[in-house]
DNA sequence: ATTGTGGCCTGCCCGC
DNA sequence: TGCGGGCAGGCCACAA
C-alpha cells in the first residue's frame, strides 16, 4: 500500500507533467473529490494553468500551479497508483489489485501532451484542493533525532501509534511501522512517553536507514521483516515466533524475543 | 487535548 | 463451481 515511500516515488513521476498546459480535468466519481470540491470547480481551478511544482509531505501529493494559482493534493488510501502517460509509479503495490482497470480511474489531468491519472480500486484516496499542510507533522524522509523525540513525548499511546499519527509524523504506515521498530529492538506497544533517549536515538537511526533502504530496494514492503507477516512467520534476526496483535488498531508483526 | 474505536470503500482469498 | 464472510489499512468522524 502506498506509503511515504510510495508517494515519493509518484512524486518523482509527476514532475515528468511540470510545465505541461492543462487543458481538461476528469473527475468521474464525485465521492473522490474531498473537501466540498465538485468536478466543475476543479477543472475551472487547474484548466489553462500549469503544474510547476511536485511536492510531497507524507503520504499527501501537492501539485503547485502557476500564476499563484491553487495547490491540488491528490491522496492514495492503501490501493491507489498513480500513472503519467501511461506509466505506473509503482508496479507491485500491496493489498491492491494486480489487475489494470481503466474503470477504476477516479480523476485524471489531460495536459497539451500527455496525463495523470489516479487508478483506485478500493476508493480511499481522494483529491482536495488547497490541502492543509499545517496539519501535518515532521516528513519521514527527513526528520530530525529531536523531532522524533517531540513527536514521542509525554504521550502514553503506543510508540506505533504515534509513529503513524500523521499529525505527529508524516508519512509512516503500518509496514514502515513495524519494519523500523523491528530494526530498532523496540515493542510496538511501548507507551510512546516511556523511551529513553538512547532508544529514541535508536528509533531515530533505524527509521532513517530503514526508510532509506526501502526506498533503494522499491517500496514499503522491501523491508527485512515483510516477508515474515504471515500466520508461522519466524524473526529473521533471531529466529523466534513472530506475534501478530493489534496495536494503534493495526495489524501489527513483531519478534517477542528482541523487541522491549 | 488525547486516545481508542468503528466505518468507509471493494477486490481478493479462503473455506464450505 | 459458486457463494459468503473476513481481511487489508489510510483516513475521518465520533466517543470517552
């Protein structure tokens, strides 16, 4: 499902459109259109501009339009992919379908060359104009050892819980989620106020090169620990019997034996 | 404010 | 072979 990660790589894709005019907006389901948008605003708002910039906070696509026009947001929910020109951002996408489905297409930019296009089975994604980014909190692929501290202090949640509050930091699922803490020795359903400095350090550590390696080996579900979420899966470090529980209200693997 | 829960959406997979 | 129920989780509304 698309993750940080994921959506770092739709960005990178989206840039391909930047400079392009556009000249028609699709938004055939009114139900992926957040904020009060209709389809009619949407298009009245992008159609002659130009996308001139792609950004990307967390799981949350920002395309910048030209002459101090509107931000368009575009977000993916756990199975949308987005593709420019007939190309995917992702081709081995999580829990979504494997199959390619013009019908599932929910909006769709046509440019003086070219298109985007969010493709979304399930529908949990969704376009907003002008999105709030001040309610989110420090990006995944950037924060600091002392933000991470501040997202995690005082709170008795649970450690994953707080990692994957959006507000808090930006861009972590439940894949990343499990996959960093396990790296970092660390029990999901650690009060997120309970960690010592050196663990928070540690977290800090593990989530960067967690993150960074995911991102070189091609999504959220590279990570060492993915291919072991399963009814017998086994720690790779250690061996031991994963436990599966929920946590943060989510499915959440991790080893009894070297996560405290 | 913080934390937890349930519902939304629908393709897919398993068991009968 | 068909069918029904459960599952996946990002996000949001709502409750305590």
């Amino acid at each position: 499902m698309p993750e940080g990660i994921e959506i770092e790589y739709y960005r990178r894709l989206a840039e391909r459109v930047l400079d392009r005019r556009v000249v028609a907006v699709d938004a055939p389901d009114p139900w992926f259109l957040k904020g009060g948008l209709i389809g009619g605003a949407l298009a009245d708002a992008v159609v002659g501009r130009r996308f001139v910039a792609a950004r990307r906070v967390g799981k949350l696509l920002l395309l910048d339009t030209d002459a101090d026009g509107p931000t368009v947001g575009l977000r993916f929910g756990m199975t949308g992919r987005l593709i420019v020109d007939g190309v995917a951002g992702v081709d081995d996408l999580q829990y979504s379908s494997q199959r390619d489905e013009p019908a599932w297409d929910r909006v769709a930019f046509t440019f003086d060359a070219g298109d985007l296009r969010i493709r979304d089975p399930r529908r949990l994604g969704g376009v907003v104009l002008d999105p709030d980014e001040s309610s989110l909190g420090f990006d995944l692929l950037t924060i600091s050892a002392a933000q991470l501290r501040r997202a995690l202090a005082g709170s008795t949640a649970p450690v994953k819980a707080r990692l994957m509050d959006q507000a808090r930091v930006a861009g972590v699922g439940n894949l990343i989620a499990d996959e960093v803490l396990w790296r970092a020795g660390i029990d999901p359903a650690r009060e997120a106020g309970s960690l010592s400095d050196p663990e928070i350090r540690r977290l800090h550590k593990h989530l960067r090169a967690g993150v960074g390696a995911m991102i070189e080996r091609g999504g959220s579900h590279t990570g060492d620990l993915f291919a072991e979420r399963r009814p017998g899966g086994r720690c790779p470090r250690d061996g031991a019997p994963l436990v599966r529980r929920t946590v943060g209200g989510r499915t959440t693997w991790s080893c009894p034996r070297h996560q405290r």
